[in-house]
C-alpha cells in the first residue's frame, strides 16, 4: 500500500449520495481502509482520484459528465489506482476489464463481496511492490 501503513487508501465515486454513503458505511467495517474521498461524477473524481493517490477506486459506470469508464481513460497512467466498478449493470463488465478494471461489483454491494475486492486488491498490490524491488 502506499502513505499511511498497510490501509487501502480507497476513493468512492458514485452520483447517488446513498449508494457512496451505503458503501463507505460497508468500508467502515474494514480496519484496513481509510476512505479519502467522495466524488458525485466522473470529473470530479478524476480530480479526486489525481490529488489523493489512492490505492483503489470504486467507480460507479453511469455518473453525469464524465462515466466510470471516462474516468478511467482520463486519468493519467502515472496516476492510476487499481479500479473496482461498482454498479447495477452487468452489461459493461467486458468493457471494464478491458480497462484492467480489478473487479467489476453488482450493485447491491454484499459486505463479503466487498471484501473478496479488497483482499484481491491487496495481492495486486504487493505482487506490484514485489515487482518493482
């Protein structure tokens, strides 16, 4: 993981307010997450996702503006966290790995799903620093 010990620095960008707020509450559960932020659309969380450097992103793929597969094209390669779609669609899970999206989740969100994203998060991630030593 990067900047605070062994946390998941984990953004949430989704343009309905309950559906960021139920998976933050979900997050919250989790000792090994800190949320550093909240994003209502796409552009925003591009922002977001730019200025905080987070571990992992859960992107939401039909916000205003900008959608989840539009900020991920965005963003710039040096900047890119590993991306988990979170959504209610099925349709789009072949476009979303084929942005190396590390997980694609159907919305409603289940704890227990939750964190089969989280731990496959951690593996990437240290695969990753095991790679660059």
């Amino acid at each position: 993981m990067t900047h605070t010990g062994d946390k998941l620095r984990i953004v949430i960008a989704d343009d309905e307010r309950p559906a960021r707020s139920f998976l933050a509450a979900i997050l919250r559960k989790f000792d090994d997450v800190e949320i550093v932020g909240e994003a209502a659309n796409g552009k925003d969380a591009v922002t977001l996702i730019e200025s905080t450097r987070p571990d992992l992103a859960l992107l939401d793929l039909q916000m205003p503006e900008v959608d989840g597969l539009g900020v991920v094209r965005l963003l710039k390669k040096n900047r890119m966290p590993l991306i988990a779609f979170v959504t209610a669609y099925d349709e789009y899970a072949v476009r979303a790995f084929e942005v190396n999206a590390v997980d694609y989740i159907l919305k409603p969100v289940e704890t227990a799903r939750l964190r089969q994203t989280l731990d496959r998060v951690r593996v990437l991630a240290a695969d990753c620093a095991n790679y660059a030593n």
